[in-house]
C-alpha cells in the first residue's frame, strides 16, 4: 500500500504539478516510509533531500497556537482574557461597517464593538482581524492604506499599527483568516517576555528536536538547503521575495 504513495508522488513530480517532495511517515516513533521525489530546486536541477528545508507559511499558526496554549496550561494566559488586558491599545478599536451601496472607505460607518475581542478569537479566527488582500474592496484599501508592512518593524510595532485599523467584522461572529496568529504572537512574547521565536524554541522546537524551524534563514548555510517552487509559480516565488 505504501508504494500508491511512491506512484502518486512520482506522477505528482513527472507531470509537472510540483517541483519535488519529502515524504516521511513514522509509526510507533519509527519511520516506516522515507524517499525524496523530484528536485529541491528544478531550475538548477538540485535533487530533492531528506534534509531539504520548506517554507512552512501558515503551519506557523498552529505552532503559535501551541506556544499559547502552553501559557494557558501554566495559569498564565486565558482565552476568556480581552485582548486589550495586554495590548492596550486595542480598547479602543472600531468595528467597520460596510459602506451603502458601494466600495467607498471614505463613506465606512465605524461602531463600537459589541464585545472586545479576546485571545480565543486571536486563536481561532474571530477577531475581525483579516488581511489585506481578504475581503471586500473597501476593507482591503483600508488595510492597504494602513502601511502594515512599510519599512523595519518588530511583532510590537506591527500589532501596534494593526490597532489603529478598524475591525472587519464584529468579534466573534464570523471566521475570517488574518493577521490575528501575528497579535497572538505578541501577546506570547508581553506574556512570556522572550521573543516568539525565543519561546517556541525552548518549548517546542528544542524538546521535539526541530532543529531546522526558525522564522529567519542563515543566508550561507541554510538557503541552499530551501526548497524553490516552481518559476511558473508566482504567488509563492512573489511572496519569498517579500518575507
């Protein structure tokens, strides 16, 4: 049964739909099915490896969830808690009321929210905290017009600048991907008063020995290890050059 897998992967790679994989299934603690398919890197031919490393995007979330669940174990942190209990200025966020009869941002009615947001809504969506490319046009031009991500910023002064942008949706009424896992973060690091980074290492990527997982590549040892999507693949070639 486990060769469906080596056919599938190997059709996966020669038809041309991904670049390469690494396909491990342990059982038991053992591994019971390793092989690398494909390339690391298909333009300069680089053999796909046990030990190349990939871009994990949004699996970050799950881990900084983890992170904050860890504090909730510990009496430290509670998903009940408001989240303006540790970023203060968040108690005086607006909600965005979508405009009448158009996309205008100018013509956005800002109400109070019914409830604050709290951690339980950072960790599962709620909050009313999206991105900027989610969403009606008018809340993304809010966000764009926000300048998230203009210049060098630190998770304190990206969470502060998310502050001042209203909220898309009334906290806890609808499921809205976003920036909220970024707040949380924050809020682990004012919890725990390491970086986020600093604490997932020494909680979770120390004891389960991922050794390869950091937010931050060494240009000279570790990029060359990086798996490279395809170059017909611009979303993910776009958003590698932004991170």
């Amino acid at each position: 049964k486990l060769e469906r897998i080596t056919a599938f992967f190997n059709d996966e790679v020669t038809s041309g739909r991904i670049p390469g994989a690494a396909i491990l299934i342990q059982q038991h603690g053992k591994p019971v099915y390793l092989k690398t398919f494909g390339y690391r890197d298909v333009t300069t031919k680089s053999p796909m490896r046990p030990d190349t490393m990939f871009a994990l995007h949004s699996m970050t979330k799950p881990i900084t969830n983890t992170a904050a669940m860890m504090l909730v174990d510990a009496g430290k942190l509670s998903p009940q808690d408001p989240l303006s209990k540790y970023i203060p200025a968040f108690a005086d966020v607006k909600v965005a009321i979508e405009p009448d009869g158009g996309n205008d941002p100018a013509k956005v009615e800002l109400v109070p929210p019914i409830r604050p947001v709290t951690i339980e809504d950072l960790m599962r969506h709620t909050s009313g905290i999206t991105y900027e490319y989610i969403g009606a046009d008018w809340i993304q031009k809010i966000y764009r017009d926000g300048h998230l991500f203009d210049g060098k910023f630190d998770n304190k002064e990206f969470t502060a600048r998310l502050a001042k942008l209203p909220l898309s949706r009334q906290p806890g009424t609808l499921w809205r991907y976003g920036h909220s896992t970024d707040v949380l973060g924050r809020v682990i690091e004012i919890v725990s008063g390491k970086s986020l980074y600093q604490f997932e290492k020494e909680r979770i990527f120390d004891p389960l020995k991922m050794n390869d997982t950091r937010f931050v590549l060494d240009a000279e040892t570790e990029r060359t290890r990086l798996a490279e999507p395809l170059p017909s693949d611009t979303i993910l070639i776009d958003g590698e050059n932004d991170r």
